[in-house]
C-alpha cells in the first residue's frame, strides 16, 4: 500500500431549522477545491426531490455566483470535487 494519496472532497451537511445552507455548500465547495479540480457539484434533497448540478471546471467556473436555492424547502446537501484517477474526463 503506497501512502496517503489525495483524491475528490465531499461534504455534506443537513438541517432541521432555516439556515443558511447555500452559503455553506458554497464555502465548502471552496475549501475542498484543493481535494479535486477537475470538476465539482451539488446533490440537493429539496421537499424530497434530489436535484444534481455538476460540471467540469473550477468551483468559480461551475459555479460563477453563489449557490442560489430554495433553502426554505432545502434541507440536505452533499458537494464533491473531482479529482480524475481513470477513464477521460468527462460530464
């Protein structure tokens, strides 16, 4: 077994009251940008529905503006970052 090897971020996070989850989804995409950059996204768990945005490019390519959402509805969040170790890139 080689060493520690680096490879993607997640984080996720889940609320019962009215916060400001966007923000943190947002601000934890940036921090995990060193985990993987090849490409990031969100899995959103809106009034049980699961919504996914994901692309190929930095956080601020992908996500230009801070993420926007029904936070109201929104109760569960999970973020990754992308760090290829196989196969092309692709969407």
């Amino acid at each position: 077994m080689g060493g520690l090897k680096e490879a993607c971020g997640l984080f996720g996070i889940s609320s019962a009251h009215k916060e400001h989850i966007g923000l943190a989804c947002h601000y934890g995409l940036y921090a995990l940008q060193h985990r993987g950059q090849e490409g990031c996204g969100i899995a959103l768990n809106t009034d049980g529905e699961l919504s996914l945005q994901k692309d190929l490019g930095l956080v601020n390519e992908v996500f230009p503006k801070a993420l926007v959402f029904d936070e109201e509805k929104t109760r569960m969040a999970i973020v990754h970052t992308r760090y290829g170790t196989s196969g092309e890139r692709s969407r």
